[in-house]
C-alpha cells in the first residue's frame, strides 16, 4: 500500500462511498415511485415511467469498460456525484412547475445513468484503494451502508416528505385550503430532493478531499475502444455458449417475476384511498413502515440466508428460498381482500414479506456467482445482473396498467401467480448445482 493509502483509513471514505452509492438509486427506484403517486399520477403512468429508469443498469456491461478510456475512477466518482447533485437539485426546482411530470422524469433519466456510472466507478475503485485484506473486510460495511441509504431514503426522506405535507414540520407552508394542500405536498417533495442535493455536494466535496490516490487507478494506454468492443462480443459470445443456457435465462428473467410487478404497487396500493381500494396511510407511515422496517427486515433476511448457505450449501437451500420470496406475496391478497386498517397489521405483513425477500434474494445472488465461474467471471456476473434488471424493469412497466384495470386484489392474486414460474425454475436449476457449492468446503 502506498503513502498516499496509508493517511486513508478505509473507515474515512468506504462508509460514505457505499452510501452515496446507495442513495441516487433509491431515490430513482422507490422514492420517486412516492412522490409520483402523491403529485396525482395514475399507477399506469408511475408503474411504466419509472420501470424505464431500470434500463441504465441493463446496458450498464456496454459502456462499464469504458471507464477505464477516459481518467481515472476516482475521476468519475467526482465527476457522478457532482452530475448527482445537480439533478437532484433540478427534480427539486421543477417538482412545483405545471410540467413537472416531464421534466422530472428527464432529471431521473439523467440521476439513473449518473448512479449506474458511478457504481461501475465506486465498485472499480474499492479493488484499486484496499489490498486484498481490507477488501475482504470491508465487504460488509460497503453492504451495511448501501443498506443504510435505503432506509435513509424511503424511509427517513419519505417520512419527512409526509410530516411535512401533513403540517407538523413547517405548518405555514403552502398555504391552506385544497389549492393549499396541493401546494404543500408539491413542496414537501421540492425540499426533500433539495435535501438530497445539499447531501451530494457535501459528499462531493468531502470525498475530494478524503478519497486515496492509489498508483493503480490510472488510465489505461494498453487498451482502446476498438480493442474493448472485440473483448466485449467474446466475452457476450462465451456467456451465451454456457451449458443449459435456456434454463438459466430462465431463471434469470422469472425469479422474481412476481415481485418485480409487486415493488412497483405495494407503496401506491397503501397510499391510495380505500375507495379506490388503497389502505389510506399517511405518506410518513408508509416511509416508516416500507421504508425502515421493511429495509431492517430485509437486511436480517439477507443476514439470515448467508449463514444458512454457508453451513449447509447452496443446493438445499434454493427452493426454500424461492419459496421465501415468492409465497408471503399472499399477504398482499390479504391486506387488499379485508381492506386491513390496523398500522401494526401492515408493518407485520410488510415485514414479514420483506424478511422473505431479503431471505430469497440471497438465491438469486448466489446463483449469479455460480454461472459467472471461469473465465471473464466478472464481465459474466455484470451480465448475469443486466438480465436481473431486465427481468424488474419489462414486468414492472405493466403493473402499474394491471392494477389500474382489475384493482388491487386481483392484481396481488395476478402477482402471486406470477412467481410460479420462478419456484420452477428453482427447481430446475437445483439439479445443477453441486451439493457443497456456497460452503467454506465449495469454495476450497
């Protein structure tokens, strides 16, 4: 490690890198999904506008070797946040303008290929600015803040977005009457993105100033962009000659075919009236029950199926955990069917559907791992993750046009038969795995 590294405890930069990582995304995937229903748009409208900012992380393969053209990754992780910043800002400026529908959605474009540039920037760097040792290390850190930006997100910011539109923060804002109310909640989200805007630039500067100078991280004169898309066609062709390559992208795309249509209504289906067959939360409780208990629930189920994997292997553990993420969907059915008015009954059922999919979410990753093994592993797991987000990106654009036209409880039964395909799957792919893979002895 050079000098430069030595001044740089890891502790000083990778916490707030992971969680400048975490927060853009977030803010695109699940707030803007909030502020949207909020500010009047139909599920139809948010469930496809927003399922369309997926699409930078599903080409996010193409353009990451990139990066390393054009200076250096501790370059372009200044350069995104500072683009961050400034889109953030923008949202925050037009949010209260009459066509702010358009507008913001250009912004989000705009944080969407910024935040997936900067992950291929952050996640190249860690490799450069730790040796081996501290990688290992602080994996879980870097995981435990970009956690920490989730519940930050949907959570404290959606929760101070509701106190706000409800008056308990700032009362005068607005004004009063229905014109008044408008306003307010137009203005609740305004502050928040300018919140979040005021967080990236002081991130920004911080990390300019704390970020380590490794030797490693330079541009590289050895490679050129002809060079890269020869390497990329090999690398796209040796993916897709891997055996059973059908029933992987199987897998892949149907997974969580259920829940990519899911996540897209379960924060709109409780905000929305109960005569439009909602629950009628208030926008702070959902913030706190979907986005902090939900995300805690979820980290401990991710938590939970690590340890599990690791003592008895991958191979047992699949089916249990596409059952884990696919089945507590019914709890949805359920909160539709009786129309669930108790704030303590939907934390519960949230939480428990949330542990479930952080649980079977672990499936999916590890199974990445494993069709990635050999050569241009890394380039295959990219791959393998292209197909992830495409697999929530085409599903979710529908489910905002489904809820709109059989209601919430047929679309959450419509759901729930939507994951059948992914616990086939699970299956299927069983038969493939060798039975020690995911263990201590697996990876020896």
């Amino acid at each position: 490690m050079n000098a430069i590294q030595k001044k740089r405890n890891p502790w000083a930069w990778v916490p707030t890198l992971y969680f400048a990582e975490g927060l853009p995304y977030v803010a695109v995937m699940t707030v803007a999904v909030v502020m949207y229903k909020k500010l009047g748009l139909s599920n139809t409208q948010i469930a496809l506008y927003t399922s369309w900012l997926y699409l930078p992380w599903v080409i996010k393969p193409l353009w990451s070797p990139f990066i390393d053209l054009i200076k250096t990754k501790r370059w372009w992780i200044n350069a995104m946040q500072t683009l961050i910043a400034a889109a953030f800002a923008s949202v925050a400026f037009f949010i209260p303008t009459t066509h702010f529908v358009q507008i913001t959605l250009a912004f989000f474009w705009l944080l969407a290929f910024a935040s997936a540039t900067h992950d291929i920037a952050a996640d190249g760097f860690y490799m450069h600015g730790l040796d081996e040792q501290h990688q290992s290390l602080f994996v879980g850190i870097r995981n435990t803040f970009y956690r920490v930006a989730m519940i930050f997100g949907q959570g404290v910011l959606v929760m101070v977005a509701g106190l706000i539109e409800s008056g308990k923060l700032f009362p005068n804002l607005g004004g009063t009457g229905v014109a008044g109310s408008g306003n307010k909640i137009a203005l609740s989200w305004s502050i928040v993105f300018y919140l979040l805007a005021g967080i990236f630039i002081a991130l920004t500067l911080y990390h300019r100033f704390i970020l380590p100078r490794p030797e490693s991280d330079a541009v590289r004169t050895d490679i050129n962009a002809r060079t890269i898309w020869r390497n990329i066609g090999v690398t796209f062709a040796s993916f897709f000659k891997k055996p059973y390559m059908g029933l992987m992208l199987f897998f892949l795309l149907t997974y969580r075919l259920g829940e990519s249509q899911l996540v897209k209504i379960a924060q709109p289906f409780m905000l929305d009236t109960v005569d439009a067959g909602g629950l009628a939360l208030s926008t702070a409780a959902v913030g706190g029950i979907y986005g902090t208990l939900g995300v805690i629930a979820l980290l401990l189920g991710g938590i939970l199926s690590g340890i599990v994997i690791s003592r008895s292997g991958f191979k047992k553990w699949i089916l249990p955990m596409a059952l884990a993420i696919n089945v507590p969907d019914l709890l949805y059915v359920l909160m539709a069917a009786i129309k669930v008015s108790s704030v303590p009954l939907v934390a519960s059922c949230v939480a428990l559907e949330q542990f479930g999919y952080g649980f079977g979410f672990t499936a999916y990753t590890m199974y990445l791992i494993y069709i990635a093994q050999g050569e241009h592993k890394t380039a295959h797991y990219a791959i393998g993750t292209a197909f992830m987000a495409a697999g929530m990106m085409f599903p979710g654009m529908v489910a905002g046009w489904i809820s709109d036209h059989v209601g919430y409880t047929m679309f959450f039964v419509w759901a729930c038969l939507c994951t059948i395909p992914g616990i086939i799957a699970a299956l299927l792919v069983r038969k493939h795995i060798p039975a020690d893979f995911g263990t201590k002895k697996g990876e020896e």
